[in-house]
C-alpha cells in the first residue's frame, strides 16, 4: 500500500516540480509512531533552497487533497535528498558514477559488510566499486541493504584549521 501510494504521489507531483526546475529524487510514505508521514525528495542543478521546498509543497498540496491518495491524515514533508542521499532507482546509480559511495551488504563478504569506494559503473542492477586501494569489486543491487552518496573525506576533518584565515572570510 505505502509504495503504490509514494508512486502515485510521484507521478502526481512530477509536472509541479518540473515546472519549478526541480526533479523528484524520490517519494517515501511512512509510519513512524502513531504518525504516518509523506515526504518528497527533491533535487536540482545546483542544490535545493528552502525557498524550492515551500514552492513544491505549496504547489501539490491542494492537487494531493484534491485526489484524494491517502485517507489517513499524514504529515508532508518536502526536502533535499541531503548530500548522503540514498541512491535507490537506476537513474540515481547512473547520474552517480564516479561519485564515492558507502554500500552495507546483506550478507558479510569476508567478514565485512560495509564498503565505501567510487562508483565506476552501473549495469543492469549490478554496481562496480572501486575501493580505497584501487581494487574494484561488483556488487548486485540485491544483495546492498543501502547504498548512499558519501561526501565525507576524513583528510579534509583532519586538516587544521588556519583561524586567522576563517577569520578573514568573515569580514
């Protein structure tokens, strides 16, 4: 029920978003506690404002309740995928080669069940990462629990920080 619902909210909000420019990166519609709640994700060249989110909520909100998709009360929720956004379709694979990635595997491979390395390709469900030491390996769609954009670089947390320098850009 919850995925025919997040498909059809899709496909009714597509035309508004990209009539404001953006795509619908993904659609969720999910119970946390007592409370279900419907949040699409939306992306653009360039990143989202919260100025987008308010258009795009603005915009389906009476066409959702017009329609009548969900009897439930819910909460909408619009918002950037985030920079660790979950890569789910295949679209989201293929715009994403050549970006690092953290993967977790259903199953332990050798002991390990989390890998983080650069997406090389996508094909036909299968995903080749290549990993921090330069050997690649592939990995079916099916067999990751998750697979997300991983924008953190550990060398960059490390670096000190010049205070005289992030004191100037501040002037």
């Amino acid at each position: 029920m919850a995925g025919n619902i997040a498909s059809r909210v899709a496909q009714l909000a597509a035309p508004f978003a990209q009539s404001l420019g953006l795509d619908i990166w993904d659609v969720q519609y999910v119970k946390e506690g007592s409370q279900w709640y419907l949040r699409i994700f939306i992306d653009k060249s360039g990143g989202v404002s919260l100025d987008d989110c308010v258009a795009l909520t603005r915009a389906v909100t009476k066409p959702l309740d017009d329609a009548d998709l969900i009897s439930t009360s819910y909460m909408l929720e619009v918002s950037s995928p985030g920079i660790e956004r979950a890569l789910t379709k295949d679209a989201h694979f293929e715009k994403s080669i050549g970006c690092p990635v953290m993967l977790r595997t259903t199953r332990p491979r050798d002991g390990v069940r989390d890998f983080a390395g650069v997406l090389e390709a996508y094909d036909g469900g299968v995903l080749t990462l290549r990993l921090a030491g330069g050997e690649t390996q592939q990995f079916a769609k099916k067999e990751t629990s998750f697979v997300k954009l991983d924008d953190f670089d550990m060398d960059d947390f490390k670096k000190p920080i010049d205070i005289e320098e992030e004191n100037g850009k501040n002037e």
